[in-house]
C-alpha cells in the first residue's frame, strides 16, 4: 500500500479563482481540453466532493484532488 501524498499549497495571488483556471494554473492539467473532461467525467475532487462544475469559485483553503494529487489554494 503506498502512503498518500502530501497536498501542495499554490499562491493563487488573489482570494479566488476558477476551478478549471487552477487545475492548469497548479500543473494537475496542461490543457482546457483536458480539465474540462476531467471535471465532467467527475475525476476531480473539491473539498474531498465531485464537483463537476469548471466555473465554480474555489476559495482560499479549497482542497482540489486529480489522479491522487491534492493542491490547495492559497493566498
């Protein structure tokens, strides 16, 4: 069993931002493209909850979880 990976924190410069704009802005996702089917397909996590929503505002301290990674925004 592998241990899970620690969540990284990433500035966002700001108190809010786009759940796709972060994905590719925090590196879980190189292409809109990509987050967009990511998101739909339910793959992405925010809080530890499906979010299928590419609009929705992530605050600070959101938690976004992609193919085991977790990232949360900071300030």
């Amino acid at each position: 069993m592998t241990a899970p990976q620690p969540t990284e924190d990433v500035s966002i410069g700001g108190d809010s931002i786009r759940l796709g704009q972060f994905m590719k802005f925090a590196g879980l996702l190189d292409s809109g493209g990509d987050v967009k089917e990511a998101i739909i397909d339910g793959y992405v996590l925010v809080n530890g909850e499906v979010d299928r929503r590419r609009g929705r505002q992530l605050q600070l301290g959101d938690v976004v979880t992609f193919e085991g990674r977790s990232v949360r925004v900071r300030p």
